[in-house]
C-alpha cells in the first residue's frame, strides 16, 4: 500500500486523503486503435476507434507536494495514469527525434502546465502522442494556478513536430526543415503520411507563454505533422498566442474549439496541405486578431508545396471590442485554399479580407475556391480591396446576410453555436468531394440538432 500525502498544491486534484490511492484505472486492457487509411499524397482519414491494447508501463511518478512532476527529455514509452495529476515542469520534450517514443495519456487525465518555469509538452520526430480522452472524461492541460487565478500564458502549451512537407526553404534544400516557434525542435521532411500519433477530447488552456518578445506558444503548435496523425474533439481555450497553428504538413482535423484566444483562432502557414471539417472560433473579452489567418510562404508567395488546405463547416464568431486587424478571415500571400461552408458573424474590421495578388491569381485560375459561405459583419470586406474581394465572394454565389441566426453564439460561458429554425445556415451547404469530409448540407459547424461541444469543452474566464 503506498501512501499519499495530504497537501496538494494544484487545483482540482481528485486524489483522496485516506491514506491510501484510489483503485487505478485499468488501462492495461483499454483500446485505443486508430484507423488511419493514408497515402503519400496526403489523404487519410479520421475515424478513431478506441480498440486497441496498451501494454506501456506507466510513468514513474517523481512526487512533490501531490504532483507527479514530469521534466526534460524522454525516450522510453510511457503512459501518464488518470489517477494522478501530473506536472510538466519547463520544457518536457518526448523522444530524440530519431527513435519512436510514445507518451500515453488516460481518459480523464489532468496535466498542469508550471506557470514559474513555462511548462511545455513537445512531441519530437518519430515520436507520438496518445491522448485518448472521451466526451465524460476529456484529457485536460491547463494552468498550475488556482481557479479564479489562472490567465492567459500561465504555461506554453502542446507542440508536435513531424516530417512532412514544409515550404520554409526557399533555397531549394529538400527535403525541407525548420527550427520551430520558440525553440520547440525541428520539424519537416519529406513524408506526407508521418504519423505522430492521435489527440481525442482534449482540453488545452491557459497556454501560450511569450518564450521572447513576440515570440509565443501557440496553444496547439503542428509542425510538418503528417496525415496519418488525427485530431478530433480538441478544444484550446484563453490562450496567449493562436489557438491551433498548421506549420506546413498534411495532418487532418475534426471538431475543432477555438475560445478566448489571444491572437489568431486558426492559423495556416507554411505549405499546409491537410483537411479540417467542424470547427468553431469564438472572440471574447476584447482580445484576439483574425479567425483565420492564412499565408503560404512569408517571403516567396509561390512557394511550394502550397498552403492549400480543403476545409469545410467553420463558424467564425467575432467580438466588436476586438478594434485592430480583427477580420473573420485574412486569406494572403498567396494562400491557395478549397474551402466551403463557412459562417462569419461579429468581426469589428470585417469578414472577409484577401491581399496580394498571387493570392487573387489562385481564386482566378481555380486553384482556390471558397463556396456554400455566409458573410453576416457590419463590413463584409477589408476595403482597401473591396471590389475584388467582392468579385471573390460573391462570383461563387455566397452570400451576404444580417444575421446567421445563431442560439447564443456570444455567450462567453455557456455558448450555444447552433443555428435556430429559420437560419439561412439549416440549407445550401455542400462540402469538398474527398472521403474524409462528412457530406452534409448545412453551413458553418453545427447543425440544429447536434451541439457536439456539450459536456466536455471548458468556459471558465479564469
């Protein structure tokens, strides 16, 4: 019988003091297969099935004060065990970048990023991540303060590295690699189906810490990660930086939560060539910038591989307050998307905002294409390009509406994104013709029915 003492310093333990460990949950026999059909030019799928055995032996738990502290470098396999809370302490880093490591997290798993040394969690190359939370039991990373305390860049966040396909060389080395946002490792390579594991109902807030003057975490940093890799139900909330950045790669996305966040909601860099369907953007409190902002490379427009992701059923929910660069979407520098189903609503300086003239050339051409979307800001384009933006938009029959007709989008705590019965929203949707997309025929991310962030997704201001 192994004791357990009395004192915790991190909120929301749920260890008792009777003086001796609750039965741990038995993950020995827990499944957690994926089914991942992929290919090297970057299809796959996101169907997740949690089936599979996990033998990994469970983290040694180096104890203080209640908490299991993690720190440094890992390269054995390992599973972090939902009936003790864990600490990542600086920069916790899994694997070497050569051999594969996986880290395993349970069901109900709760992970405390250390707000005095910026806690961070870093997937190498070769490594991957399991975190298998469930709609009753999401796997939550969130700040070491106390509740009522906890703000924005308490901690950094999740970083995963991968090796596929990035556009940051311009020089023309291949295959292509980077040093990624905040010294968080290097990323990129040449394979399109690299697989650094799966995230499913996980709740990431509270992250984002500037690691130098204008250089931030992002809560969910994906670096050249492949499309064998899946993410679905992720939720990041209050974070400094972006919410979710897609540093070139392929991996796809499902049930995507951007709340509160500091900076961009969804942001694509970089060559980023995955898919995304069902996700939502929230502005609240005054701040943040774009919903999405999306570049191909910063310096050569025509860079490739081409940032040209397919996405399908977003809702971009703004806040007035928000006064500078706050548009629903900024679509520049030669960003070349396919994206359909898309509801904007509440951005101060307007929906829509496409800039450079490479970026207008793919829309010209077809190489780009946004379809089946619904505008409803006080301006619907940025200005300065309005009749071109015009052109775009409206050439493929979207439209411009005074309202989306949503429940309660801008509730901060108790959001409801779902449209009522007479939205313009309930019809006209026709999402990408590719296997991975759910084929349904409303706009934006929710239909009337099914409010998929119910139960598992985190509000708290603090």
């Amino acid at each position: 019988m192994r004791l357990v003492p009395c004192l915790y310093l991190l909120p929301a333990i749920t260890l008792g003091c009777t003086g001796e460990d609750p039965d741990p949950k038995d993950t020995a026999d827990a499944d957690t297969d994926t089914d991942t059909d992929s290919d090297t030019d970057s299809d796959s799928d996101t169907d997740t099935d949690t089936d599979t055995d996990s033998d990994l032996p469970e983290a040694e738990c180096v104890d203080e004060g209640g908490a299991c502290v993690l720190s440094g470098t890992y390269t054995s396999s390992m599973r972090l065990a939902a009936d003790k809370p864990w600490l990542l302490r600086s920069g916790v880093v899994i694997g070497d970048d050569s051999a594969e490591t996986v880290l395993e997290i349970e069901p109900g798993t709760q992970v405390y990023g250390e707000s005095a040394t910026n806690g961070l969690l870093i997937i190498s190359r070769s490594s991957k991540i399991w975190a298998n939370g469930t709609a009753s039991n999401p796997v939550v990373f969130t700040s070491d303060q106390l509740p009522g305390s906890r703000a924005r860049g308490d901690w950094g966040g999740i970083v995963i590295n991968g090796r596929a396909p990035i556009n940051a060389c311009t020089d023309g080395t291949t295959p292509c690699e980077a040093e990624g946002e905040g010294n968080t490792g290097t990323y990129g390579g040449d394979d399109w189906a690299d697989d650094s594991g799966w995230m499913n109902y996980v709740v990431i807030e509270f992250g984002g810490t500037e690691v130098s003057p204008d250089n931030e975490v992002n809560g969910l940093g994906l670096q050249g990660v492949g499309s064998a890799t899946e993410l679905d139900y992720i939720q990041i909330h209050q974070t400094s930086d972006d919410c979710i950045e897609f540093w070139g790669g392929a991996v796809t996305a499902k049930h995507i939560v951007c709340t509160s966040p500091g900076d961009d909601g969804i942001d694509f860099d970089l060559g980023y060539q995955g898919k995304m369907q069902f996700a939502v953007v929230q502005q609240w409190g005054g701040t943040g910038n774009n919903g999405i902002e999306a570049d191909n490379n910063p310096d050569v427009y025509t860079a490739e591989p081409l940032t040209s992701p397919m996405v399908s059923n977003i809702t971009l929910i703004g806040d007035a307050a928000v006064e500078e660069s706050n548009f629903a979407m900024l679509l520049r520098r030669g960003f070349a998307p396919t994206m359909a189903n898309v509801a904007m609503d509440g951005f101060s300086s307007a929906c829509l905002a496409i800039r450079d003239d490479d970026t207008y050339n793919y829309f010209a051409d077809g190489t780009s294409s946004l379809t089946a979307s619904v505008i409803a800001c006080d301006e619907s384009y940025e200005g300065d390009d309005e009749d071109d933006e015009a052109t775009v938009y409206e050439a493929s029959g979207n439209a411009i509406t005074g309202d989306l007709g949503l429940a309660d989008a801008w509730n901060s705590s108790a959001p409801d994104f779902r449209p009522e019965s007479g939205s313009t929203l309930l019809s006209g949707g026709a999402a990408p013709s590719d296997s991975f997309f759910e084929q349904v025929d409303y706009i934006g991310a929710f239909d009337q029915s099914n409010d998929w962030t119910a139960g598992w997704t985190h509000h708290d201001a603090n």
